[in-house]
C-alpha cells in the first residue's frame, strides 16, 4: 500500500477520495468484480472510505481492527448495505474495541470476537479467523 512499510508516499493517496480512486484501480486492474473486501488494522485508512463511497461494489466487507473508524460519522455506516464480518481479537483492548463502536453502525453486520489472539488475529488464532471468515464466505450470494 503506498506510503506504509518500505512503499514511498504517494500524493495521491494523501485524501480519502484519492485512497478510493487507487483502490478502485487496483481492483479493476486485477479484474474483480464484486469482490470481499478484507481489512486489517492500516489498511483501514483505504477499505472504509471506499466502503462508504462504492460499497455497492463489494459482495461483502471484513474489517480486522481497521483504522480510522472513529473518521466517519454513525450516519455514514448506517447508509451503508454492504453485508460486513467485524472481527477482531479479544486481547487487543483498544483498535478492536475502538472500531467496534463505530462498526456496528453498519446496519449488515456481525461480530466475531477471536479467543485468545491479539490485535493480529489472523496470526494468532489463523484456525479460528479462517473459520469466521469461511463461515461468512458461505453465507454470502
């Protein structure tokens, strides 16, 4: 992602409405359409402006402790239609419950608390998420 990790900042991925633009590049490039979503923790800052400005895109949306929640308003999310899995470890006592207050706005969603695992789930407990998330998959049309 441009501007995280060894990637060199790009200006036009400075707003959200640019982070949507590349997002939506990125994904018409790899030819997806309708895809799921999932957002880990810094990816956040991309996966929910795009979610609020094209969820329509999306089959559905996974949010792990993403970032950047507390950014949009309970009005936002709740015009939001897109079928969502919030997940998120039990042991990370902030960025899980953080995002989690300003999740459950989205008015298709649900909540799977990973046992035992911090805020890197998926490392953590990967039987566990792989199971939420599969089960979520299946659910999906």
């Amino acid at each position: 992602v441009p501007g995280y990790g060894d990637s060199p900042p790009v200006e036009t991925v400075a707003t959200a409405q640019g982070r949507v633009a590349f997002l939506d590049h990125v994904l018409q490039e790899l030819g997806m359409r309708r895809p799921v979503l999932v957002s880990p923790s810094m990816s956040g800052r991309f996966a929910l402006p795009f979610l609020l400005a094209r969820g329509g895109q999306l089959t559905g949306f996974v949010p792990i402790a993403p970032v950047g929640t507390k950014d949009y308003a309970a009005e936002q999310y709740q015009q939001v239609q897109t079928p969502t899995l919030i997940l998120y470890g039990d042991r990370d006592a902030s960025l899980g419950p953080q995002a989690l207050q300003s999740l459950q706005h989205l008015p298709r969603h649900r909540v799977v608390v990973v046992p035992d695992a911090g805020h890197a789930c998926y490392l953590d407990k990967p039987e566990d998420f792989h199971r939420a998330l599969l089960g979520f998959l299946r659910q999906l049309k």
